[in-house]
C-alpha cells in the first residue's frame, strides 16, 4: 500500500504498530511523525508521545501530551494513559505536586489501575511516606499479585523501615 500510496495514513499507523511490537521504536517513531504530518488528531498526537515516552524523550512526550489535551474528545478511552505517563513525566521531573495531580486525574477514570496505585506508591516514597507507600503497593498486589513493581515497591518499604525480613519476602 505505501509503495502506491507513500501518504496512505492506515498503511502506515499499522507500519508503525509492527515496529512497535517488535521494539523497533526508532521506525515506530519515524511513522508516527508521518502521521502527526498528514493530520494533527488525537489519535496521531497519543500514539507519538507514547512512542517518545518509551524512549525518555520526555519533554517531547510531555508536549504531545498537553497538545492532545486541549483537542482530545472528553470522553476518550486515551484519557487514563494521558494522565497517568504525565504524571510519570512530572515525577521523574521531581514535580511531586504536578504527578500526584495528573495521578488523581487518571484515578477518576480507572480506579482499579495496579499500575497506577505503584506510581502513587513511587510517588509517596519520592515523599518519605513509606507507611502511606506500602499501602498503595499493597493494593496494587491485591489488585494484581504478579505486579513485580508492587512487590519490589513493597520490599523498598519494608527495608526502609528496617524490617528487613519482610523486605525480602516482597523480593
């Protein structure tokens, strides 16, 4: 199809997916600025970001972000990811408030998220809290048992309290 059509926007969204799958992010990349190029969507925007997010161009990602936000449909199933790598974004920025605040936002459209309780758990350890910490990581192993993160988050938490036992039973 893009040896017809070089600006087929299907053709090369699916091209894109491929390399993903396979790791190739460099190429993933590549298409999605593609598709950024023939049309500015929400659609085009998310899946750029993600791809930059994979690969620590955060500043980037954080744009991409942002830019979807202010055309995104509100009640878009993008929302929770959105929130949720922002707020990853801002805590590897060391913006505690701005991660626990784009955090909450994911919260009200997945609360059942273990992947999102660990990032609340990483957040209260960025803060000391690890009492408040290992509850989150806690959670987040009732919600999912095989949730490494949670259980080394967890494990984190009890050696900080010097309860060393337990620290390697979470490990």
């Amino acid at each position: 199809i893009l040896a017809i059509d070089s600006r087929h926007y299907a053709a090369i969204r699916w091209n894109a997916h491929c390399f993903t799958q396979v790791g190739d992010l460099e190429n993933a990349t590549r298409c999605y600025r593609e598709l950024l190029k023939l049309e500015v969507t929400e659609e085009s925007l998310c899946f750029l970001a993600e791809s930059l997010y994979q690969q620590n161009g955060l500043a980037e990602a954080k744009a991409l972000y942002v830019r979807a936000l202010e055309i995104i449909d509100y009640e878009s199933c993008r929302l929770f990811e959105i929130y949720k790598n922002l707020g990853n974004i801002a805590l590897r920025e060391g913006d505690i408030d701005f991660a626990e605040e784009n955090y909450n936002r994911a919260y009200a459209f997945s609360p059942h998220s273990d992947i999102l309780l660990v990032n609340y758990g990483t957040l209260e350890i960025q803060r000391g809290a690890y009492d408040l910490a290992s509850e989150r990581f806690k959670d987040a192993i009732e919600l999912n048992q095989r949730n490494d993160q949670a259980w080394a988050g967890l494990g984190l938490c009890f050696q900080q309290i010097g309860d060393f036992d337990l620290a390697f039973a979470a490990i």
